[in-house]
C-alpha cells in the first residue's frame, strides 16, 4: 500500500493498493492527493526506488538515484514547483507515517472480517488459523477503506496538536485557513498519464514506443527532436500526447503499427519475465564456468575406447646364425711385448705421490672471493669453476663475517 499522509494534523490523505511497489502506484496515489485537497508545498518522501523514480522526482537537484541526465523528464512533483525532502534510510523516527502504518497493522489487519487470513507480525508468530481463509480484493478493500476513515475520525488522539480530537479535525480547521494550490486541467494530466522522453524520427518524425509506432500529419515538424510522450498507461493503444522538452503540449500522436504491449502492465509483466530468464541463464552459466576440469577428465575417461588385442603372426620367418669365422689375429711379437712392458714400468716410475693442497685460511678464501668480485666488476670473465666456488662461498656466514670486518676496515685486515 501507498499513502501520503499530511504531516501536521496525521490525517491520511491518500492511499492506493498495489501487488508491488512501482512508480505507477505512487503517481496515481499522488494524483489522488492533488486532485482531492491541492497541490503541497513541501513533500517527504521514503528513500525507496518507487518514490526516487524519474516519474515522480525527476530533475530534482537531491535526487540521488539512478543516473541523471540533461534530457530527463520533469518529475511530478517538481514540475508542480514542490520542495522535495527525503527521509533518512533505516530511521522510522524520520517518517510519521510510520506509526500509521503501525496502527493499521494493529487494527485493520485483526479485522474480524479478515479471520482465517491474517498472515502474523512475523514469520515465527502465526495464528493458528492462518491460511485457512482467502478474502476477495473488493471485500479487502472495502475494509482497507473504513479502516483508514475510522483511523483518521478516532477521538482522543494525544499529539501535540490534536489535544483530544481526532485528526481529521485538526486537518479540516488549518486547512480552511491554509493558502491552497489547486490543478489545471494541464497539470491534471501528470499524474494521470505516464511519460517518457523519446526523440522523433529524423524523417517522418514517427515515435516509436513499446513496440509500436505512432504518427500524425503534424509530426514532420518535430522530426530527430527529443520529446516528452504522456500515455494512459492502462491502454497504449490509444495514442499518445506529444509535449516538448519544457512541457508544452504540442499534439496527439495516433497509434499506426499496433504490434507491441497493450498496457504498462504487460510491459512490466513481459521484463520480468525475461529478467527471470536472464537470470537463470546467467546460474547456468555460473553452474557450468564451476565445473570442474577433473570431472570433466573423468567424463572423457569413460568415452576412452576398450584396448585392442594384439594381433598375432601367422607366419613366422626362422633365422639362422653364420658361423663365426676364425680369428685372423697373430701373436704378438717378443719385441713389442718388450716395448709396452718398458712404457708400463716408466709410467709407474715417474707417477708422482698426490699432491696434498694445504687448506685455506678464511682470511685467504675471503681475499680469493674478493679478487674475484673486482674481477667481475672491471668487466672480466671468470671461468664456470669460479663463478660456481663464488656463488656457493657468498651464503656462508664465513664470507658474511669477513664482508663486515672489510667493510669496516678495509684491506687493512690482510696485514
């Protein structure tokens, strides 16, 4: 439910029931208010997306929802030249209309009449009754209309205006004493019909809107301008009503090519319905970017074909060894017998002892380490063996204690 509640007296001014919270339902709830008792000066409204829509808040400079653009339709209520404020978000104290809403869920919604139907204050705490009855939309509202007529009438309201009367007396005696704006008969048609800035074809200065196509003689001449079109949102098909940019009626345009929506209702039936499709695509999607590569492996496991036998030969080629042939090598000659055992016997005379490398002091493998690096700095090469021995004797925390000693004294630590 919609409602606009008049701030000073608590009166409820206006309400309208809705399956969903939408933009429509709080234009028309707006137009009602207007229509019965005049345009506001001031209006606060909910932070929600139905309240902050271009429809009914557009080009106002604190709107902060959405995105803003230049070619943006005035909304309702700024083109009625009303103040606009917004609530705080998650703050019921800075909405009166609140504890309204408190009241009618305490007292309308236990209507007798509504037994059997009443859903709870929560979804742990249902009447044992609960969903046993189902109340017709015309009873409802019936019930929803004397609640709030017996919610504005109620004596002994304790505000600090009220003093024991109800609000629909406070109400009624500031507001025969209230300067009061009333609408036209043009300004009457905001409220009734939606809006939508569209620009006209470059050439005919068609419009097109909601999959149809709609035209009259007089429209060449706002050929590839922007426009505002106003329609009854209840019946596309009946034309639309042609303003410019700064609201200035300029025509009505006939419906041609009637292969679109019907209704506002359709529309928004038909986007939620592929909104839901989208969505679902999009988990599909999710669901198969998440499967695994190891399940898939397994899945081309199974389609990997049985092993093949081997096939065997039915013919069989026998082979037969040569015979070895007979060695042609002679005996060696006393001479060179003599020979080799000679060179034997010298190798075995002059081999020298190993020779045994006195180990290195750290100072000295230090000094080594440090030629090499000025070496590598002066742009010479070092062989394999050196850039190895190097690499390795940098980790040692020998070479760590040597660096910091040399770093502190220099060469003068070689003597």
């Amino acid at each position: 439910m919609v409602a606009f509640q008049d701030i000073y007296s608590g009166r409820i001014l206006a309400w309208r029931v809705d399956q969903t919270p939408n933009a429509t339902a709080v234009l028309l709830c707006a137009g009602d208010m207007i229509e019965s008792w005049g345009i506001p000066q001031h209006v606060l409204l909910d932070n929600g997306r139905e309240f902050a829509a271009k429809a009914i808040t557009g080009g106002s400079p604190t709107r902060y929802r959405f995105k803003v653009r230049d070619e943006d339709i005035p909304g309702l209520f700024t083109a009625l030249g009303c103040e606009i404020h917004w609530a705080t978000p998650y703050a019921g104290q800075s909405k009166p209309i609140e504890r309204a809403f408190r009241d009618m869920c305490t007292a309308i919604a236990k209507d007798p009449r509504f037994a059997g139907a009443w859903t709870g204050n929560r979804p742990e705490a249902k009447p044992e009754n609960y969903g046993s009855r189902a109340i017709d939309l015309e009873q409802f509202l019936e019930v929803l209309a004397e609640g709030i007529e017996e919610h504005n009438t109620r004596q002994g309201r304790r505000s600090e205006v009220a003093w024991g009367r109800s609000f629909a007396e406070v109400f009624d005696e500031n507001y025969a004493i209230a300067p009061i704006r009333k609408a036209t008969e043009a300004q009457r048609r905001l409220w009734l019909l939606g809006a939508e800035g569209l620009r006209a074809d470059s050439q005919s200065g068609c419009v097109r809107f909601q999959g149809s196509e709609f035209w009259s003689e007089w429209m060449h001449e706002i050929a590839e301008q922007r426009v505002i079109v106003r329609f009854d949102p209840a019946a596309f098909f009946d034309g639309l009503h042609i303003y410019s940019q700064d609201n200035a009626y300029l025509g009505h345009a006939t419906c041609l090519l009637k292969t679109g929506f019907f209704d506002m209702d359709e529309a928004r039936a038909h986007a939620r319905a592929r909104n839901a499709w989208l969505a679902a695509e999009k988990t599909a999607l999710a669901a198969h970017r998440k499967y695994k590569a190891a399940e898939i492996g397994e899945g081309l496991t199974a389609l990997t074909p049985p092993d093949l036998p081997r096939p065997e030969a039915k013919v069989v080629r026998p082979v037969f060894a040569k015979p070895v042939p007979k060695s042609a090598r002679k005996a060696p000659a006393p001479d060179l017998e003599r020979a080799q055992a000679t060179i034997v016997a010298d190798l075995a005379a002059h081999r020298s002892a190993p020779v045994r490398v006195a180990e290195e002091e750290p100072r000295e493998r230090f000094r080594r380490a440090l030629e090499l690096e000025r070496a590598l700095d002066a742009g010479d090469r070092l062989t394999a063996e050196q850039q190895r021995w190097l690499s390795v004797y940098q980790t040692q925390p020998e070479y760590r204690a040597e660096r910091m000693l040399w770093d502190e004294r220099g060469d003068t630590i070689f003597g």
